[in-house]
C-alpha cells in the first residue's frame, strides 16, 4: 500500500493538524470543534458537487484543506452557521468561477475575501507557531517549486514595508507566506510567473495596508494576485508565440 | 545538495530575523511602561482627548478654562473640535491602546447603564477593537483617535479582540470588558 504521506496535501493536512493541535491548550475546545465542522462542511459539500455535477468520486483532500483554513483564520467565536455558508462559498467557487480548467481563486482565501467583506472578523488562530510555519514551509515551498513565489512576495513586501519605516517582520504572517500563498493551482506555474505573481501580491499587500487598512492585507493582496494569473498566463502564452523559431 | 543548503540558511535567517523582530518589540514594551509611570507622577486629571494621564507641559485655554493634555498632539486634535472634547458629565470616557499585541488597559470595568465612549488608538500598526456582544468591529489607526460610544446594557465579561490582522501575535491579543450590574 503506498504510504499516504508522501502525497504533499496529505503533509500539509498534518502539518495544520499540528498547528491546531498547538492552539488548543490556549483556545479551547471550541476552536477544536469549529475547524472540524469546516473541515465536514468542505469535504461533504466537494463530494456532493463532484458526484452531482461531473459524476466522480474523489478523496476530498483538498476541501479538506480549504476547510481548515478558513476555519482556523474566522473569527471562532462567531455563530457555526456562518463559517458553513463561508466554507461552502469556498468550495462553489472552486467549480464557478475557472479559467481554461482551473480555479481561478485560492478557494479558502475566497472565501476570507467575502467574510472580510461582510465585516466578519479574521483572526488567523491558526497561526500558532511561526518557528514550525517557516521550516515546514520552506521545505515545502521547495518540494513543490514555490520558492519563486515567496522571493517575489518577501522582496516586495519588506522593501516597501522598509520605506515607511515599518519592520516587515513584526507585520508577516508566515502561515500567509508559506500555506495560503503557494497553493499550487492558483498560484501560477514557472519562475518568472512565480516571481511576478508573489510580487503583485507583496506590492498589493502594502498598498491595503496604507490605504484601507481595515481590511486584511494578506487576504486581499492574494485576491488581487489571483485575479492577475489568467493575464500572466496570456501574456505567457504570447511571448511564447513570438519568440524566434530557435535555428 | 547545494539548494538544500541555501534553504537551511534561509530558514535560519527567517527564524533569527523574527526572533530579534520580538526581541525588539519586548524591550519597546518596558520603555512604554516607564514612560507610562512618568506621566502619572504628574496628578493634573486625564487628558481630554486621549482619557490618560495629563502633563503640566501641555496645556491649552479655551473659553476661560484651561485643559491639561497628554502631548501636544492632542491640544491639535483639542484645537480642531473643542466641542467634541469639552467635558459631558453624563458619558463617561475610557481609554485604549491597542500595540502588537495586545490592548492597555487588559480590563475595562463600567456599570450597567453606563454611556461609553471608549478613546482607542494604536501605538504601531493599524488595528482593530472587535466586540461581538456589543456589535462593534471598527478599526484603529496609529495617529488616529478612534471614538466608539455606546451604551453599557448588557452584563458580563465581554472579549474585546483585535480585528485587524497586525502580525503574528494577532490572535493571542485580548482584553476585557466587565459589565456590572
């Protein structure tokens, strides 16, 4: 049987097991409970929608994923009905809103973006450890060729950051950095992509942060850089197109 | 191998940047408690604007009485709208800084009945005071005083979170908020 581990959705769920798992002690049972109705609601609902609509069946490690997320960033001591109908959101948009096959938006942080939108509280408690973030983020940003995108979001957003005065690193949510910012299929693909898609990403952030600071910079600097990735694919595309037929 | 090699370093230098981003922040904390000591030696109120201690260094006459403030920051702020900060014995003010992370005061007490107006500002980065019970969620800009009122009518202890995403810390920043009957 093929060890279940080495698929990296799978880490990646351990990994925010473990982070959760970290938060308990300060954050109760409640926020225990609340991430697994997240996690229920996305993966029952992905299911539902694959079976319904495309008539497969799947192991929704993904939903999974969405789920914990964007549990572990709303507010837990809001009412549970309102984390379904954000959870749920995730997963629609997911099979609504494509471009050439492929979500457009990171589901989870969609679904962030519309509850910032509606004025529910963001409170990133799964963040719990940023020691354990970074190390298992680098090796994971590596292992699935990400580092690109965390350069480009890294350099932009210190220096800018850096020119205010401001000490980018007391501001950083690593677990933004290295779990929200590489999902891998609406991230972009390539170096340069990479690099473009982090930076529009860094410079969104600093612009959020100095002109409607009451929104969450992260979710929708990542909004605004998911937005650009049909354009960076296009322009990709096109330059393809016109390079010289190498002789 | 190589790559491997500048992926350990660059962790280290993550990890060792933001151990002296915090170390950095800690000791801005005591210097903040010290200075908060040297305002209170001076008895002359609470300063209109901002609710904490008044300094005899900044003072300013309006209509025959005279105000004593904080900084000379709030005398300006005082100067902009002297109606709004001119004393109503029937609300009561408390004031709150919010710095990364955590709130000042860590406990507000009132009454039941009582009419608040909370003076909140922000010592570093833009935050947020999010009371669910209450339906406030507004946030605080550094530089800002942000005014919320309200009306103390429901009793218990309330969480007064940060809405605002102000850095790695932001989760684990609470104060209270005691309603008594």
């Amino acid at each position: 049987m093929k060890n279940p581990l080495i698929d990296k959705r799978n880490q990646l769920i351990l990994f925010l097991g473990i982070l959760l798992a970290v938060k308990m002690p300060q954050a109760g049972a409640r926020f225990a409970l609340w991430v697994l109705t997240g996690i229920i609601v996305a993966a029952l609902s992905d299911i539902l929608i694959r079976r319904i609509f495309y008539k497969q069946k799947i192991t929704p490690n993904s939903a999974i994923i969405t789920g914990f997320i964007t549990a572990g960033i709303i507010d837990y001591n809001q009412p549970f009905f309102i984390l379904s109908v954000f959870v749920l959101l995730a997963i629609i948009s997911k099979h609504i809103i494509r471009y050439k096959s492929r979500h457009v938006f990171n589901p989870a942080n969609f679904a962030l973006f519309a509850a910032a939108f509606f004025r529910v509280p963001l409170t990133w408690a799964i963040e719990s450890n940023i020691y354990f973030i970074i190390a298992f983020g680098l090796y994971m940003a590596y292992s699935i060729r990400k580092l690109p995108h965390v350069s480009g979001f890294l350099i932009l957003f210190s220096a800018l950051f850096m020119m205010q005065g401001i000490n980018p690193f007391m501001l950083i949510s690593w677990f933004f950095v290295f779990v929200m910012l590489i999902e891998p299929k609406t991230s972009g693909f390539g170096r340069l992509n990479g690099f473009i898609f982090g930076s529009i990403a860094g410079i969104a952030a600093f612009l959020v942060f100095r002109f409607v600071p009451r929104y969450d910079l992260f979710v929708l600097s990542l909004f605004a850089a998911n937005a650009f990735i049909p354009l960076l694919e296009m322009l990709n595309k096109k330059n393809r197109a016109g390079l010289p037929t190498g002789r | 191998m190589r790559l491997k090699w500048i992926l350990i370093m660059l962790g280290l230098f993550f990890i060792g940047t933001q151990a002296i981003a915090q170390m950095g922040h800690c000791s801005m904390g005591t210097e903040h408690h010290h200075a908060e000591i040297s305002h209170s030696e001076e008895e002359l109120g609470t300063c209109p604007v901002m609710g904490g201690a008044a300094s005899k260094d900044y003072s300013y006459t309006h209509e025959g009485k005279t105000y004593y403030f904080c900084c000379p920051w709030c005398i300006d702020e005082f100067k902009k709208n002297p109606e709004k900060y001119a004393s109503n014995p029937n609300i009561k003010e408390v004031s709150i800084e919010a710095y990364q992370f955590g709130f000042s005061p860590e406990q507000i007490i009132l009454k039941k009945g009582d009419i608040i107006k909370i003076l909140a500002v922000s010592r570093d980065v833009t935050h947020g005071i999010y009371i669910k019970e209450y339906n406030i969620n507004v946030p605080v800009k550094k530089g800002n005083v942000t005014e919320i009122e309200f009306t103390a009518d429901k009793t218990g202890e309330f969480d007064i979170l940060c809405s605002v995403y102000c850095g790695h810390g932001h989760n684990s920043m609470k104060a209270k908020l005691i309603v008594e009957e």
